[in-house]
C-alpha cells in the first residue's frame, strides 16, 4: 500500500466546540501525520469553490453558508493509505449511520454539522490539497497559502522553500486569518 495524502478540514461546527485537539489525536491514532495545517475562515466564494461538484444539490446553499459561518482547521495528512484510512475514522456523512469511534458518531450534531471533511479518493485529494496549499512555482497565485515543505517521506515529494505561511511582506494576502480564494 503506497503512502498518500489527503485533505482534512476540522468544520466551523467543531471548531467552535473546542475540539480540533480531540479530532487530532484519532488523526494521530490512526497512524496519519498532519504534514501541513492552517486555520482560516472562508468566504462564500471560496466556500462554494471548494464545494463546486455539489452546486446542484439542494443543501448546497446552506452548506456554503455554514463552511464560511466560523473559523475551519485545514490540514494535509499523509500515511499508508491515508485517502481511504482518514474516510474510516470519519465516519458515515450522517453522524447517525456513523460507526461507533468515529469522528463523526462522537463529535458530529447532524448530517450536515458533521464536523470534519476528508478527501474521497486520491484525485480529489491532491485537488482540494491544491486549492489551498499550492506551489507557486508557476505563478499561479489561486490557492490560499504558500507552499510549505511536506514531510518528505514521501516518493516524489519535493523540498518546499518556505514556511507555511511564507512571507507575507510581499503580496500581503491570502495568509491565514480571513481569507478568499478568488483574487
Ligand atoms: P462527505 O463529507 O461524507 O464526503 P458529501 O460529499 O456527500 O459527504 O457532502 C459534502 C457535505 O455536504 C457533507 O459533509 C455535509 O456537510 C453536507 N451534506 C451532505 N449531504 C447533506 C444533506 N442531505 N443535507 C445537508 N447537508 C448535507
Ligand atoms: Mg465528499
């Protein structure tokens, strides 16, 4: 089994409930390594973005609302399997079907609250990475913050050249704090 990563996001819901510790440590249990982490809250335009494959759906526009409403923990994880392995100790969407020691039948208020995010399969993973931790080698000024430097563990991974949050002093935006993805 190769070693992956995924994209977590702790939600506004658990965030405000003062568990992003909680939800680390089954992260960490689990064998997955958080390689890159920042919180920040989303606007609406990044918040229906990053949710875009759900435009259609009839809870689009209440999810959009509640992703921007409070501050989220967004975080790579990286591990054997970690795309699939970080979906399990999720749990089920609806915290109702979740199974029991999950994140989402421990922390999660309804099918909507469910209090966390997690890739659904590798392609996605390294796309939603990409939104918010990209590389700026390109000049591609689209995602959130600065590259930063994985763990290097992993096969291809490259060494980044900055911190995670990089230097602001130059553009000034899209650094942690309150942030759009649209410039
Ligand atoms: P998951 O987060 O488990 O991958 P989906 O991708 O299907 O689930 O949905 C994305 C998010 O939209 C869910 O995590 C949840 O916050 C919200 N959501 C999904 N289904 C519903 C629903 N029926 N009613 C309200 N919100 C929903
Ligand atoms: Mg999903």
């Amino acid at each position: 089994m190769a070693i992956q990563r995924t994209l977590s996001i702790i939600k506004p819901d658990a965030v405000q409930k003062n568990i992003i510790g909680k939800i680390y440590t089954k992260i960490e249990d689990a064998g997955l390594k958080i390689v890159a982490a920042a919180m920040a809250q989303l606007d609406q335009a990044s918040a229906e973005a990053f949710y875009d494959v759900h435009r259609k759906r009839p809870f689009f526009r209440s999810l959009v609302k509640f992703m921007s409403s409070g501050p989220i923990m967004i975080q790579v994880l990286e591990g054997e399997n970690a795309v699939a392995k970080y979906r399990e100790i999720m749990g089920a969407t609806d915290p109702k079907q979740a199974a029991p020691g999950t994140i989402r039948a421990e922390f999660a208020d309804s099918i909507e609250e469910n209090a966390v995010h997690g890739s659904d399969s590798l392609e996605n993973a390294e796309a939603e990475i990409g939104f918010f931790f990209g590389d700026d080698e390109e000049g591609d000024d689209s995602e959130m913050f600065e590259e930063f430097e994985y763990s290097d563990d992993l096969e291809d991974g490259e060494e980044g050249e900055d911190d995670v949050f990089g230097d602001d002093e130059d553009d000034g935006h899209g650094h942690g704090g309150h942030c759009g993805h649209k410039h």
